[in-house]
C-alpha cells in the first residue's frame, strides 16, 4: 500500500508516520529540516536522508540524520548501510515507540534495536548506523529539556527526563493531521 502524503508545518511529508516524527521533534524542541540534501553514494545509488536534526545533545557536531522506514526494503537497507559506511550518521526509526510510561517505551525500543527483519538491515533505534556501536539508541529529552540520543546503559538513561519525553511520544502518536489537528504543546493532551 502506498502512504499517505501529510502536511505539517508547511512541509508535505511522504507519509504520516514522517509526520509524527516531525511532531515528535517538535515537543523535544530538536531544530530539524526534512529532506535537506541527497548523496550520491557510488554506482548509480542516491540516497536521501528524511530529517537533519541539529543541536542534539551528545553527539559531536550535533548534527544527526534520521531515516523514518515503516517498512523497510532491500534497497533501503543498501542505501542505508552505504551511507553509514562512507561516514553519514543515521538514526533509523520506525513507528513511534509505544508505552504507557518512559519505562514501556524503552522497552519497546530496546527490542526493536536488536532484531532487524533481516539479515544485513540496519536495526531501528540502534547506534550501529551511527557509530558502529550495537546499542539500542534512545530518542528523549534530557534533564536539561534538550533533546538527546541516550544509550540503553541505565547510567544514560538515568539523565532522560522521563515525563517530557513520554510527553513527547504522545504528542506525536495523537497527532492527527487528516483534519489538520495536532496536539497542542502547551498543554497536557487527553490519554
């Protein structure tokens, strides 16, 4: 089936899972852009990122790409792989984790960062696209409201703020952008 094209603020994303994505960003008051440039990664392979996020804590440069994949294909995962192997920084997601809580939704992430659907795929919310490490990649908001990668070492988790960033998740999971409606941040969303 083919997704739904969404506009957000001003932008017309390819999907509404891109879209949440962007919501999501937004409550972690992370400045993003959406398609900002293509590469060309050799062989008659192009391949464009889906967000430039800059600012984020942790990384060095602060700069980060995230690919949005609600379903992943042997041509994505080439591309994916090559761009991490020339040097190209890539967080992949999928659906926006579920959870009740900050706890669930680490859960949830934690599983998806170490089973792929097959073999040579990149892992969703892993840092093996990133850096090379393979460890699950959690997107929130730290104690210090900026929004950060955390490991999923306790000893990182532990800087997560736990109520923004399950904020965060619902805000981006509610939103529903067929009739233009999106959850307002400044205040707390119905459950």
């Amino acid at each position: 089936m083919k997704p739904i094209e969404t506009e957000y603020k001003g932008y017309r994303f390819r999907s509404r899972l891109e879209a949440r994505w962007a919501r999501f960003f937004d409550a972690c008051h992370v400045d993003w852009e959406y398609e900002p440039e293509g590469y060309d990664l050799g062989d008659g392979l192009y391949y464009l990122p889906d967000f430039l996020l800059h600012g984020v804590d942790g990384r060095d440069g602060g700069d980060l790409y995230v690919e949005v994949k609600g379903q992943m294909t042997d041509l994505d995962a080439l591309k994916i792989n090559r761009f991490a192997e020339q040097g190209g920084k890539v967080l992949v997601v999928g659906k926006i984790p579920e959870g009740d809580d900050a706890r669930d939704i680490s859960e949830d992430i934690s599983r998806r960062a170490y089973s792929n659907g097959k073999e040579g795929w990149p892992y969703e919310f892993n840092f093996e696209t990133i850096d090379g490490d393979h460890f699950a990649a959690h997107p929130g908001i730290n104690k210090d409201g900026r929004f950060e990668l955390f490991g999923d070492d306790s000893s990182y988790l532990c800087d997560q703020d736990d109520a923004a960033t399950e904020r965060a998740y619902r805000l981006a999971r509610q939103a529903r952008f067929e009739h233009r409606w999106v959850p307002d941040m400044r205040r707390e969303p119905h459950a």
